[in-house]
C-alpha cells in the first residue's frame, strides 16, 4: 500500500514537472510570437535572433571539460529575400510544436516535415523543399527558444539498448533491467526525466560497448551480473538519447561511464561527442557532455601488450590517417598527452583495430579477461 | 510454489530442446567431417555438396504461398583450384561451429569472421579476404548442413522492437510487453524457441509497422491497449530475428500479421519478403515466410480515399517506375489481381507516399482512423 502510494506521488511529481517544462516552453513560443507580432504591429521589421551553430563560434571550454556554444547569433529577417523563407519556415515550425504542446503528443523529425509541409497559397512554392530543411530550423528553434528538441515534444530514431543492475520507469512503467533476456530494453528518444527516472540501482558503473554484436557477447557472458554494471550500446555513434542516457547515469547517479570502441578515428570521434559533446549540438553540451567518461580500449598498444596476431591488423587508408591527425588536433586532445600517444602509436602501427577482433584470442577474451584487466588495473583513457 | 515449480519444469525442458538441438547440429556437423575424412583415407577427392541459393534454383510454391529453395547442387572440391579455397573455409567454419556449441556460447557474423582468421602456414595468403566472403560461407552451411545460423550459434545484428499484450520469456527472463514504456523490447536476432517462450498472449492480432518513429506514434497513443495488439517494427527491412518472431507468433499463437508500410517498391519489397521469403533465404521460408501477411497500406487509392494534400506526393524517379515493374512481375505477384491493381494505379499516380505524410491530416490520423478503419472494413492486400 505504502508501495502503491508512492508511485502515485512520484508519477504525480512526473506530471507537475511535465506540466512546468510545457508551461515553460508554451512561453517561450509566445514570447517569440509576441515579438514578432509587436514589431510588425509597430510597423518595424519582424526578425528573430538565432545563436549560431558553427564550429565559429563553438568554444572549448577546458575548464568544464566541454563544448560550448558562443555569443554570436545572426538575425532572421522577414524582408529579406534570402532570409523570408526561412523566418516563416521558424514561425511555421514554432506554431506545430505549439499544437504538439497543446495536444501532449510528440511527434518524429520526419513527422514535423510533413506537418509543416504545405504548399503556400496562390503559389507553387513548398514550405519545405525537404526533410534536411526541415530539421535545421528544428535545431535553431532548439537553440533560440533555449529548448530542447524532447521539451519541444519532438523525437528522433531510435537508437541502442540497455540491461543490467537497474531498475527504471519509462513512462510509468517499471522495467528491472535484470530481467531483460538476450534482448534488452530499447532506449527510447526522449529519455528526460519526465519520461524516465532511475529507481533502484545496484550498478557501480556503466560499460558503454560501439556495437550491439559486442554487447550481445558481454549480455551473453552476464557480466554485468559479474562486474555488477550496466551495459549499454549506441549502434555506432550513439544517438542523443543513448548520449543523455549515460549522462544522466552519470551525473544523477555518479556512475563512471566506461567506453569501449574501436582502435580507429571513428571510436576516437564517438569517445570525442560523447566526452565533450560535439560541435553541431554544442548548445546542448550541458545535457549531453560526460567529461569524466573514460575510453577502456582498444588501444593502440593492444597489438603487443595482448600478444595479438597479424589477422586483427586493418590497415589505415589515406582518409583514416587524415582524420586521425583532425582529431588529433581538436584543443581537447591536444593537450592530452596519453591522447597524443595513443593517436601517435595508431599512425606509427599503420593499422586500426576492431573490438570484435580480440575473439581471435578467444571467444570470451574481451569479457573475462580483456575489460575485468583494464578495470582492476585502472587502465584508461581520459 | 506451484509456479515456481512450473518455471523450473519449463526451464529445464527448453534445456532439454537445446541440448537435443545442439546434439543434432553436432552431429550433422560431425558426418560432413567424417565424411571428408573418410574419402581422403580412402584415397578419393574430399568434397562437399553444397545447396545452390541463386534465382534458378529457387521455386514460388504457389500452393503453400511461399519461395522454397530447388534441389540443384554444386559440389566443392578440395582438388580443384577454384573451389579448394572455399572448402577449406568451409571446414574452418564448420570447426569454429563445433567450438562454439561446445562452448554453449554464440558469436556474431562478424566475430565469425576474426575466429576464423589467420594467414595460412608459410604463405601471406588470409583465410578470409572480408567478412563477406565468410558470410557467404557460413550461408552454405546452413543450407548443406540443414541447419539454421541461430542452430550454428550464429547471431547478426539486431533490430527492431516490440510491446503489446504479450509476455514473453528470454533465455529465463520473465517480459511483460505491456510495461516496457517509450522504449520496448529490443527484438533479439535469435528468437528461436529455445530462446524465447511466449506465456501469455491476449493481443488478437500484430501491427507491424516499417519504421521505429511511426511505432513510437502508435505507442505513444496506446494503440495496442485500445485495439488489444502487439506492435513491432523492423527499422525498415525487418531482419531474420524479427521475421522469425512475427512467423512464429502468426504459426504457433495463430494472430494474424498486418504490415503498415509504405506506397512505394521498398515497402511492397518488404512486404513481399514478410509474406513469401527471399531469394537469398529461400531455404529458410518455412521458418521465415508468413504467406498469411496482409498490407494494411498505405495504399495507391488513399490519396483520394483519405482525401489527402498534394504535399503527401513523392515523385517516382525512373529506378522507382523500374523496381515497381519488377516487383509486379515477381510471380506471387503476378496473378495477383489486387497487387497488380495496386502497383498499377501507383505508377499512374506517378507518386510514392510515406505512412508519415499522414501526419498531414492529424498527428493521430494513422493511429486513430486511418488503421482502426482498415481493420474493421478488412481492407488489406494479401
């Protein structure tokens, strides 16, 4: 009884809180409304001030240990020939998210395309000439209401699963993440608070793996009943919610955020977004960022301090050797010195390694010896 | 406690079903062994017959509504310079299988591959060139050994969702499909069912829907509760895990499937898979096709039966008009009346449509009318 009455008290906290966020939203819209009506009723040009999303005016903050956006913003103006279009696409965009809002629905990327699809009065001209439009004015509405894209009751694909010592609720659902079978919990979109809280956890940390298949082999092996974790997987480049999902294990619950990706500039760069955010969604650093994340390997030196053969050799191509010299001179690494060795180790080797290429040690090397190794011995990438 | 002793009765039969399988893929794995062997003692050329999967070897059976693989073979040989590569994968594999069922453990097709990598003794030459020659190997010996890559201990990677009125066990993990949230049950890519067991069903029928952002539509609006279901996706074409689940819930629970895809060739190919099976994988179809499938839409006619916007119209370019044309001709298509209709009145119509551009009526128009009609009118393409 005590039980049932406090899952009602937390799901009537989840619906205040909602409430708060759309109230909060619901204003800001009308304020950019309001402004824009004000101008044009006073006779003046309307416009509307969007930050800018470039790498311009993206800063390093070294200090936080992420991303950030800067001042700069340019000014959308309505009698502009080259800014009209965009200025109504804002204001059309703005007006849906107000509908969704009311409506307490959300909706997908491409389902606000087709929303906002129309085609304009007396003319031939489409509201949108395709979903890629669409999805910018989408990001600078993020940016210049100060909201997020799930405040704005938009979401995205789907991306990644999660298993192990925790229990959430997901829309007030319960899900014992101990009892998630070979499968797992899909991570949804929208994983903010008032879509999911964490309720009990047991884990003491997260292991973030690159792809399902590995994920598969460590769910298979039960490590995280062994290593008494969680165990995540982003499908490649985690999506925003995969992103906001650890960072909220992080931050809420203090878990350390362990990623184990691929010897390559592609595992570099994913540990790169998901430790200081990225430079297109720099305004979302603050929710997005993990400073404290830790890259677990593959490492460059793995080749020799694991006794590896030849056969997990894959040799780097002319585009591989340019973007790990790009990465290499992102301010963040490069005043790491254990990033600059290991991004140098990687170009001296020639060749790039695949987590899933230590099988050719043994099928549950990476599981039972691999990882436990590298955790006991504190062995890491910052 | 009579529960209990009910799950442990079930738990130990499903090992029991494992170990039998497990003995029978063994021993299939043993005789092709032996029987190499067993030539090569005696003198004779070892080779083995494997299973032609082309288009000339595949037959429409049109009685059981499906595409069954035909009898032709090619004999690979070891002495033969074309073919000795290949045998010699092939018996790589086949011990790497054999491990792996030792082992009780499963691998990717990608951890496959590195297993069974390595340069051969005192030449450069690799086992494999790519993971894709590996792949293919690993196909012949489903079909030459007559035995599925999940029985192989083989898993790919996983896509698609599920939630509804069902509860399910994975590998000894009660889930309730009912409270899985935003998220889902992350549809494994072996659903066998050694792996998973369906408890208690109420749903009377499944939604498949293509993408994963239409599935968080009808989710979010509680379609399954309303219209008592089970909703899954595929993240496009769904994969063997999610087909398998799909036959298996439609043969074994007797819920019919219906498929909300979209009107252009991709989602009639989808759909045509669902129902009949591929080329690639004819000699799965008796485990894989689902000649009860029914297309629910969208359909050519909705633009004017739905009454629906110009802005819904994607243009056909000339590789859509050619892939639509071939897909008329596929023979289960061919005397098909209602699909030659179908393809017919889309080419005329000049447009594809996306389930998504519904969205141009209500946000809930799919979810609310546009399905909940078609069902009831038993409106669908079989």
């Amino acid at each position: 009884m005590a039980k049932k009455a406090a899952a009602a008290a937390n799901a009537s906290n989840v619906t205040k809180s909602v409430k708060e966020r759309d109230t909060r939203t619901m204003s800001r819209i009308v304020d950019l409304a309001d402004s824009v009506a004000s101008k044009a009723l006073a006779g003046r040009e309307p416009k509307v001030a969007i930050p800018l999303r470039t790498k311009s005016n993206t800063i390093w903050n070294r200090k936080r240990g992420m991303l950030e956006m800067g001042d700069a913003a340019a000014e959308r103006e309505l009698f502009n020939l080259n800014q009209a279009k965009q200025f109504m696409q804002t204001c059309l965009h703005a007006n849906s998210i107000k509908e969704l809002i009311e409506a307490e629905k959300t909706l997908s990327l491409r389902g606000m395309f087709y929303k906002g699809l129309h085609t304009v009065q007396g003319t031939k001209e489409k509201t949108f000439a395709d979903q890629d439009e669409s999805d910018g004015i989408l990001e600078d509405l993020e940016v210049s209401l100060g909201s997020l894209r799930e405040e704005l009751h938009i979401f995205a694909k789907k991306k990644g699963t999660m298993i192990g010592n925790i229990t959430i609720v997901d829309t007030g659902d319960e899900i014992d993440c101990r009892r998630m079978g070979s499968g797992g919990y899909a991570i949804p979109s929208i994983v903010e608070p008032d879509v999911i809280q964490f309720k009990k956890c047991d884990a003491k940390f997260v292991l973030h793996v690159e792809k399902d298949t590995v994920w598969g082999r460590f769910n298979e092996d039960k490590f995280w009943q062994k290593h008494n974790c969680i165990l995540t997987e982003g499908g490649g480049q985690p999506s925003r919610g995969v992103r906001r999902l650890l960072q909220r294990l992080n931050n809420e619950l203090g878990l350390p955020i362990y990623c184990l990706l691929d010897c390559d500039p592609w595992g570099h760069y994913i540990f790169s977004v998901i430790k200081q955010g990225s430079i297109s969604l720099a305004f979302e650093s603050n929710r997005l960022a993990i400073p404290d994340a830790k890259f677990i390997g593959i490492r460059s030196k793995d080749y020799t301090a694991c006794d590896l053969s030849d056969d997990v050799k894959v040799e780097m191509n002319d585009t591989d050797i340019k973007r790990a010299k790009e990465i290499a001179a992102y301010p963040w690494f490069l005043g790491h010195k254990g990033w600059q060795a290991e991004i140098d180790l990687m170009l001296r080797n020639g060749f790039k390694m695949e987590v899933e290429s230590l099988i050719t040690k043994d099928i549950s090397y990476v599981t039972e010896e691999y990882v436990p190794q590298r955790l006991k011995a504190k062995d890491w990438l910052v």
